[in-house]
C-alpha cells in the first residue's frame, strides 16, 4: 500500500492479490470470522433434500422462533427466497404490489414474471422509502376478469439503508389486509432495522405474511438467506425451492454460519451504524460534496461527474474499493473499521483539496 495517508489498522482478510482492501461496495463483501468458520467446520450434515440435515434443521428452527413464525426455510440467496415467497402467494396472471426502487422489482432480474408469470404493478416509493397508503389503495384492482388479481403487497426494510416507520407498516399491512391481499417483506437488512429502532426482530416484521432474511450482508455469513412464514407456505416453498434449484444436499456447513450470524451479529450491527454516521460527518466537511444522513450502514456521496474517474484512481491506489458514480453509494459493515474510515475520508479530503 502507498504511503502519504493515515493507514487503516482493520482486520479484513488478504485479498486474492495477498493485499488488504477497505471495500465499501457493499456488506455482502464480508468474509467470515475465525469462529463462523470453526462453527462451519464442525457442522453436523446431513441430506437437506430429504430434511436430514440437523444444522440446517436449527438454523430453520432458529429463525422460525427469532422472527415470530411457524416455520423457515433456507436457501442459497436472498433472490431465491424473496421469488419464493412471490410463487407462494401468487398464482400465473396474479399480481404483486411493489415500490419502483425495490429488490424484487428492480433487481432481481424480473423473476416473478419471468418464471412465475406474475405481474409486478410498481408504485412510486416516496423519499422516506415508503409507498403512499393511498397509492398502494388505488392500484388494487376491482374483481374483473379485465385485471390481474391482486393478492400481495411487496415491501423493503430497510430501502436504500432507510428505515421505514413501524407506525407506517402497521397502517400498510392493515390495509393490505383488510381487502384481502398477503403481504410480504424483503428483510435482507431488517435486522439493521431493528437494532437502528432498538425493537426486537419480532416487532420489526409483525404484520408480514412472509418474510425474507438474508444472512450474507451485514450479519457477515458467506451465502444464504432464511424465508419465515406459516407452516403451509414453507410447504409451497421447499417445492418452488427444489423447482429453482435452491434443494442443497449436505447444506449445515453453510447453514452453521447463518445460525452463528444470528446468534451473534446482530446487535453488532449498531457499531456499522456509528461508522457510517461517523465517516458521512467527516466526509460533509468537504464542500464539493453532498452527502446523506444514513439511517444504519448505508450512505449516498453526490459529487461533481468530472471528479468519478480521479477519485475512483486515488481510492484504488490506496487499496480502497467503491463503486464509482456521481451519486456514491458506501456501505460500512463488520470487515471495516474506524480506523480504515479515517483513512478513506483523509483520501477524499486530500483528493478534492488538491
């Protein structure tokens, strides 16, 4: 690594290249800890396919009782659980309500239409990340045979490292439910919800039918994510999860580090929080720059176009990672440290004093 900047002391694994990087493309970068991977190394496995596998048999039981619901399932990804409570709900030529700027419509790649014939109707998600009750009330469709059926209500917690309010998704399950639709929650980081609103995880999801964890973000295991809801719609579930190729075999050494990621990361991700509030103070002072208020671990850099390509030049010669546009998205997660903070924001203040 260059010199000239004050050195981050963090304890991210070395790269591929024998290197230390500070990456802040996202929390899914992390890479397990020396005890995830004790508890990866000792797993207990069996046939998943055939329900044979204790460790992932936990980690359901596990998630299932943590979140409030009769049962879970796990699979390889967050788009496979978030699609697999979309064809539980919802039949071919049903449709979904969902935000503009949410995962299930906007990326990952169309699959409920692609695959389960289901028609998205997309809403405009409001700044705070929310949809309007009143828009989410008028794009139900009457009983016609003119019209999809409505049967399911799509939201994101949290949206672009927003928090949404737990009043407003009391009011927008009530509502959902009270005409008849099931609702749905794209929780890939609920728990940073949850510990941002010091609620429990319980508290964070009452009201959704179903909802989708993902376990390889902030909360640090390598692969995975759990889909909670009613015994029933896990039944339709491992069905739609064999369907897609998500039955895995001898599955608990993946699955132990997801029950050691809930058993033991969660409350951490409030230090993720202070990291990202911490370096968008420090990263404000400099002038040129815009930058957002983070609700938990996600903060938005707007600056000048012309500045990406040096920028992205300077961070990378100190080690740095970011995905480079003129509306920057940073992500702090467990594998990046204040000390390395001081380091990225002495980099962008050197950059733009020169």
């Amino acid at each position: 690594m260059s010199t000239g900047y004050p050195a981050g002391a963090g304890s991210t694994p070395l790269a591929a290249d024998g290197e230390r990087w500070i990456d802040l493309r996202s929390d899914t970068v992390t890479h397990p800890s020396a005890a995830m991977r004790e508890a990866m190394f000792t797993a207990q496995v069996g046939d998943d396919v055939y329900g044979d596998d204790p460790t992932v048999n936990a980690l359901q039981a596990y998630a299932a009782e943590l979140f409030g619901y009769e049962a879970a399932l796990f699979a390889p990804s967050g788009t496979q659980t978030n699609l697999i409570a979309l064809l539980a709900h919802c039949g071919r030529g049903d449709e979904y309500l969902v935000g503009q700027e949410a995962h299930t419509y906007k990326y990952e790649g169309g699959g409920a239409a692609v695959l389960g014939s289901i028609q998205p109707q997309p809403l405009t998600n409001q700044p705070d990340g929310s949809i309007a009750l009143q828009d989410i009330e008028a794009a139900i469709k009457p009983h016609d045979f003119h019209f999809a059926r409505t049967r399911l209500l799509a939201l994101e917690n949290t949206i672009g490292g927003k928090v949404l309010p737990q009043q407003y998704l009391a009011q927008a399950t009530r509502l959902a439910h009270a005409r008849g639709l099931a609702t749905h929650l794209d929780g890939a980081r609920v728990c940073n919800a949850a510990v941002k609103q010091g609620t429990t995880l319980q508290e964070a999801v009452k009201g959704f039918d179903s909802v989708s964890v993902c376990l390889s973000k902030g909360l640090g295991a390598p692969v995975g994510s759990v889909l909670c809801g009613s015994r029933e719609l896990i039944e339709q579930g491992k069905r739609w999860r064999k369907m897609l190729g998500g039955g895995m075999r001898q599955a608990g050494v993946i699955a132990a580090a997801g029950l050691y990621a809930l058993q033991n990361n969660v409350q951490r991700l409030a230090e993720d929080h202070a990291n990202a509030s911490w370096l968008a103070a420090e990263l404000a002072k400099i002038g040129v720059l815009q930058v957002s208020v983070p609700h938990t671990n996600i903060l938005f850099v707007t600056m000048p176009r012309e500045a990406c390509e040096g920028l992205n030049s300077a961070l990378a010669a100190e080690r740095i990672r970011v995905s480079m546009a003129p509306t920057l998205r940073l992500v702090t997660h467990l594998d990046v440290t204040r000390a390395d903070l001081e380091h990225v924001a002495a980099v962008f203040a050197h950059y733009f004093k020169q």
